[in-house]
C-alpha cells in the first residue's frame, strides 16, 4: 500500500485539496497530511471527511507577522514539520508548492533521504520567482532533488517553467516532468450532460472574480465588436469583484445580465446549460476549473494562451487560447466556435471526464510509486 504525506499550505484556500486527499484515501493510499498556518481560524479549514488510512493534521507555527520575516517562517514550518514527522514518520512526501512546502521536503530530503514529489503552481512562478529572483537558486535545488516534478497544465511546463530554467540548460528537470490537472467536483461529472441545441441567440458566460486580472472588460469590449458587426449575443456576468459595481452601471448594445458570486453547484449548473460557451481571457491563471466544468455540459471553453488551461488540449479541439490583451482575436474565436459549434461541444464534452478525481488520483498514484522507487 502507498504511503504518503502531503505538505499542503494551500490546503485552507481551497476545497480542491482536500477532494483529491478523499479520493486516494478511497483507493487505499495512506495520507499524513502536513498544513501549516498562520491563524487560529485556519485550523481545520476545509477539513475534509474523516479519512480510512490517514489523517489532516493543521499546525499553527508561525503567524502573519513573519511573511515579512520569510526565513523565519520557513524556520518555523520546518521545526513544526519535523516534530510531525517523529509522531508520523515520511516514506515519500508530496510538496504541494515549489518555494514554501517544496523547501521543507527538500529539507527532509537532505535530513532522512526522504523522496519526495513537488508541484510547481501558478504562485511559485508568477510571484516567488518573478518578484524575488533571488529564490531561483533554492527553486533549483527542489526541483534538482526531487524524484518527480508535477505541473497543472503542459502551458506552466513548457511556457512558464522553461522561463526560468530553460530545457537546454536544465535537461533533467523536464525529464523528471509530469503533467497532472487538478480535478473538478464529482457533482460535475455525476452531472455531465451532452448539450442539445444551442440558444437561437449565442450566449455567452464568464465566471470569476471581477478584477483587472480576470479581464472581463476585454471580453465586453470583444462583444462590442461583435455586435458592431451584426453579431447577435448575450453574456452572463458570475463572480464578485472590486469592478463589479462600475461594470453593473455601464450600459451595454447587448444584453448582460450580473449574478454575482453564487456557491450553490446547482444554480451554477443552471446558468451554464442556459449558455453557449465559457469565455475567460485571464491575464494571468493557475489552473481554471471553470473550463473542465462548463465542458462537462458540453460548453466549448476560450481561455488564456500560456497560462494555466492551455496545453491540455490542441487550440481549436474544445475551444480557442487568445491573447488576452486582443479583444479581437477574442471575437474572432468566438465566432469561429460557433460556426463550427456542433463539433467544439461535442469534443468539449467528452474531453471534460479526463479531469474527474478519479483519473488524477490514478495518474498520482502512479507518480507516487515511481518516486518511490527513487
């Protein structure tokens, strides 16, 4: 039986980790899960179900004050972790982020010869590595040790990535690379529902938060366009936002209707099957799990070239990656998707069960019994 302890500071932001935790718990891996966290109302946030073979053990080691202190913290998640590997010894640790908990299984490693797996995410790159360069030089002793080196989309391998250690200069870090997504909720694929016609005027809906990041002013201005040429459409608005408000009091040549942020699955599942295809040119993205679950109702999706979704597919199979800051290409793909829509939704749909817990558990496992054997 595989046995495994996960360092997940992430796991309080989202519920996605602890799903992923349930499902290999149900497939009989052993799991100690290692959260650090800086307040006392992060203790047992998103905890999942209790598990069969494992636990989730939340550790409070340091606090906000020392994200100005960084190697303090780091210090501090290290002693912490240690003492959680006397009560739970580690055969093989899974380091959930690069920089923060790939640090202390490289730490581990150095210590016990612990092998260890790291993901790299959109933070790692986008914020530790563009903002601090000086952390380059320990990125590389994580990735140069671990046994295996897991990326969420083959956009951060080979765009993101290779900015920082180009393949020609760092040949076995690629060797060692695996591509993983993350998993969407079983209600989607329990749910999953092939589309039967399209609305007799195109519709199209974002989901997000309503910041300069997610970019939902270069999707209106695109439907600008669009509706300048004659093009029919209407857009569904979900999310919150700090421009909520200034994009709710614009007035607009087609229909937009705002939803605001909405927790319940099965109202987002309404809106989604009253909608023709996922639109959501992010300047930036860590994974996007809004494609997978539109695609699961058979939406063609449009999403950010280099960033987090693209790669999974080739452009033009289940949609189109844009250029963010081009409001033209954007209506331009949007055109060509539907008119060609029969085929994008069909392969959009069938596409959508590759990012089931199911299959990513099993392509984990398999990472995890190769690094085993390091």
């Amino acid at each position: 039986m595989i046995s495994v302890t996960h360092i997940n500071s992430y796991f309080i932001t989202s519920k996605l980790h602890g799903e992923l935790v349930n499902t290999l718990d149900k497939k009989g891996v052993r799991q100690q899960v290692f959260v650090p966290v800086a307040k006392t109302e992060h203790l047992n946030k998103n905890k999942p179900e209790k598990l069969e073979y494992g636990a989730v053990h939340y550790t409070r080691c340091f606090s906000s004050f020392h994200r100005y202190l960084w190697p303090l913290k780091m210090l501090k998640i290290w002693h912490a972790f240690k003492k959680h590997v006397e009560k739970h010894p580690a055969t093989l640790i899974h380091a959930h982020t690069l920089i923060v908990n790939g640090l202390v299984a490289y730490w581990a490693h150095k210590k016990w010869r612990t092998p260890y797996v790291v993901t790299v995410r959109n933070t790692d790159l986008n914020v530790f590595l563009t903002k601090f360069p000086l952390l380059k030089p320990l990125a590389f002793k994580v990735l140069n040790h671990a046994a295996r080196i897991i990326t969420i989309s083959s956009a951060y391998r080979d765009e993101q990535l290779k900015a920082f250690f180009p393949e020609t200069r760092y040949p076995d870090i690629y060797r060692k690379c695996e591509v993983v997504p993350n998993g969407i909720h079983d209600f989607w694929i329990k749910n999953r529902r092939a589309k039967e016609n399209k609305q007799m005027t195109p519709g199209l809906i974002f989901s997000g938060k309503i910041d300069k990041n997610k970019n939902l002013a270069g999707l209106l201005e695109a439907c600008n366009q669009l509706t300048a040429q004659g093009f029919d459409l209407e857009l569904k608005v979900l999310g919150d936002g700090p421009l909520l408000v200034m994009f709710k009091n614009k007035k607009y040549d087609f229909p937009v209707s705002f939803h605001r942020h909405i927790s319940d699955k099965t109202q987002v599942l309404h809106l989604i099957r009253q909608s023709d295809v996922m639109v959501v040119p992010s300047f930036a993205e860590s994974f996007g799990l809004v494609y997978p679950e539109a695609m699961s109702q058979g939406l063609p999706v449009i999403y950010t070239r280099g960033q987090g979704f693209d790669g999974h597919f080739p452009d033009g199979h289940v949609g189109y990656a844009v250029d963010p800051r081009s409001p033209e290409e954007i209506a331009d793909r949007i055109r060509k998707i539907m008119a060609d829509y029969d085929r994008f939704s069909a392969n959009a749909f069938a596409g959508a069960s590759r990012f089931s817990w199911d299959k990513v558990s099993d392509s984990l496992i398999s990472i995890y019994e190769a690094a085993s054997k390091k």
